[in-house]
C-alpha cells in the first residue's frame, strides 16, 4: 500500500517504513551491517597487530575497497539483468562463505598477513554485488517520491547495525579472538539472506532487462556516453571517497598510538563514526523530497573537508569523538545524496547501471586507503588528514562555484 504523503512533520523521517517491503528489507540490511560493522573492526585490528604498520591496514582496506572499481559495470549490468531481491540473496550467502573460510583460518592459528588480504578482497567481491542492488532496491520500492527517504533510512540500518557491530567485534575479539568473531560475522550476512526471502516476490518493483548480460554491459558504456551529469557526479564522489572516506583507515592507528584505547576502544570509536554518520541521515530524511539537493550536497562535501581538518587538533578523546561523529554525519549525507542524484537523472530501467557507476566511482577508495597510509607514515595520523581534509574542502567550493548546473540539481 502506498504511503500518504501527508504523514506528519514529526514523523516525516519514517514515511518509507510505511511500506511492507521495505520494512523488512530494512531489518536485512541491518542483519548484514551487523556484519560488516564487525567485520570492518576485526580486519583493521588484526592486520595492525600482525604488521605494526599503517600503511599496510591501508593496504587492507583498499583489498576490500578495489572490488567495488573493477566491478562497479559488471555488478550494474547484472543488476538491470537479475531479479534484484535474488541477487541479494546470493551476494549475501557469498559473504557467509567467505566469513566461514576467514574464521576456520584464524581459528586454525595465526594466518599469513597476505592470506588475510585475499579473503577481505573476496569478501570485497561479494559486497561490491550487495552494495549496487542495495541501492536500486530501495528505489524499487519506495519510488522516487520518498528515494532520498528511503535510501537515507536504508543507510541508516546499515549505521545502526555498524554501531552494534563494532561493539559487539571489540568485544568479542578480546573474550574469544577473531576466529569465532568471524563466526558471528557469517551469522549476520546468513540472517540478512533468510530476511531477503520472507520478502518473496511481492513487491511491486521495476522488472529486470531481458536482454543478456553482455548486451547490457555494451548499454552501459553507450548510456554513460550520453549522460554527462552522471559522469560529474561519479568524478565527486570519487574525490570525496579518495580524500574523505579514507580517515576511516586511520582509526586503529589513532586508537593505538594516539589515543591508547586498545581493541575495545576501536570498537567504540567505530560506534561513535556509526553514530554520526546516523545523525546525519536522520537530518537527511527529515528533509523528505528536498529540492536543492545540488547546492545541499557541495556544502555538506565541503563541511567534510573542514571537519577532517579538526582531527589535527584532536589529541583528546572527548573533542576526537566530537569530530569523528561531525565528520561521519556529513559523510554519510553526501553519500546518500550522490545516490539519489544519481538514480534521480537516468531512467528507471537504468538505475541498476546508475548505483554500478556509484560502485565504481567509490572503488578507487584502495588509492585513498593506501594513500592516507603513506601520508600517515610520512607526517602521522593527524598531518594525513590535514592534507586531505583541507583539498576535499578546496575542490568542493571550486566545484560549487564551477559547476552551476550541478548545483541547480534537484
């Protein structure tokens, strides 16, 4: 049933959860952010205390971030081809799979550093799937009416699981190791599975192309051709995954040698980034159907960019918790509104290909990841995210200024 859209103003943020489909589409996507809340603490943790090194949980982190670049068209077409609550399903008990692999070896006895980076990049496979029919799903069934609702409700499940996760990961990690952590891990993304199939095929959503993959594959280069708004869109917000999402790479290192709060303490820090970054969709949705959503997506890229710049100064844990919940909650905004621009400028039966183009616009994260690695071994944690925090501030008051066209979007 169709949502009213008179729904009042104090409950304006949930209208989407008026519908059945979503309702439970949202518990699924919280039962896989359980998941990859945990998962995201274990791997940073464990490959710095096997290495000692920055730059290689870095490396980690673009091993799970390079999947989303070289498989950004693919997971597009396949997303326009494939029912998409199916190719959920199987993306999610692909990451069950890998889960269950990362856990027997760590259970087994202490892995090689680099077996540990083949699995994250594999698991790394599976969520680049999961991450672009994720998106047109939601857009499926909520329609562009509520899209900037929906898809910031959506995120939001995935922040509040993350928060849960990364709680629940610390501890677990330090009562019975990462190995039956990652235990829990595949139980997640096998609950997110189960969830995705009381859905069934009731929905009333966009139906796949009939055409193949291949052919869908040669669509997709031709439809980016002519799509010039898109192409913007996917250059910002590849700056901002490059120079903002990054910081999140720097966590284990600020809660090792500059905060001194050990595993349990990444656990909460990486709450706390959940917890921001849920603020911030909360304000997201409220807004409902907002129409300048161009204009609110540069400020909010250049608030990114300033808050970044306010960890240079954040020795302390009160004020550093202060700035990584600020910086997480612009963050996640900007995100969501490159996602709903996105989806908003092409036809419905291309949005599939829209959320592949944001795919691979996020999959060069592994140069931000290893790139803040290596600053933060030249200049520190701090001086990493000086540098980046004050070019993301910079590029997006030029792009503000320069690109009037994209900042007319609504």
């Amino acid at each position: 049933m169709t949502p009213s859209t008179n729904a009042g103003h104090a409950w304006a943020w949930a209208v989407s959860l008026r519908f059945r489909d979503f309702r439970l589409f949202w518990a699924s996507t919280l039962c896989y952010s359980l998941g990859t809340g945990m998962e995201y603490v274990a791997v940073g943790w464990l490959v710095f205390d096997i290495t000692d090194s920055a730059f290689m949980v870095g490396v980690a982190a673009g091993a799970r971030m390079a999947p989303l670049f070289f498989l950004g068209v693919l997971s597009g077409a396949i997303a326009d081809w494939l029912e998409r609550r199916t190719f959920l399903i199987i993306s999610a008990l692909a990451s069950t799979a890998v889960s269950v692999i990362m856990a027997m070896l760590l259970i087994a006895g202490d892995p090689n550093v680099w077996i540990v980076i083949a699995l994250v990049a594999a698991g790394g496979c599976s969520f680049a799937f999961t991450m672009t029919a994720r998106q047109a799903y939601t857009y499926d069934i909520v329609g562009p009416e509520h899209a900037l609702n929906g898809l910031s409700l959506n995120q939001m499940s995935m922040q509040a699981g993350g928060i849960v996760g990364a709680v629940i990961s610390g501890a677990l990690i330090e009562a019975v190791g990462a190995g039956w952590q990652y235990m829990a891990i595949a139980g997640s993304y096998l609950g997110s599975a189960g969830v995705l199939l009381i859905i069934g095929r009731s929905t009333n959503t966009v139906q796949p192309q009939p055409e193949p993959v291949l052919q869908n594959l040669t669509g997709y280069f031709h439809f980016l051709a002519q799509n010039r708004v898109l192409i913007v869109l996917m250059a910002l917000a590849s700056i901002t995954e490059v120079l903002g999402f990054s910081h999140m790479t720097l966590l284990p290192v600020f809660a090792k040698e500059v905060l001194d709060v050990g595993p349990v303490g990444l656990g909460y820090l990486t709450a706390v980034r959940q917890a921001g970054g849920l603020l911030g969709l909360l304000l997201l949705a409220n807004l409902r159907d907002f129409r300048r959503k161009g204009l609110l997506m540069f400020l909010i890229a250049g608030a990114f960019g300033v808050g970044l710049m306010g960890f240079s100064i954040s020795t302390a844990l009160v004020l550093f918790i202060v700035v990584l919940a600020a910086v997480n909650a612009c963050a996640m905004s900007v995100d969501t509104l490159y996602k709903t621009l996105m989806q908003s400028n092409v036809p419905d039966e291309q949005r599939g290909r829209a959320m592949g183009s944001w795919v691979l616009s996020i999959g060069v994260a592994p140069m931000g990841h290893v790139g803040v690695g290596g600053l933060a071994s030249a200049l520190g944690a701090q001086g990493a995210l000086l540098v980046n925090g004050a070019a993301l501030a910079g590029i997006s008051l030029a792009a503000a200024v320069g690109l009037p066209k994209i900042r007319r979007l609504e």
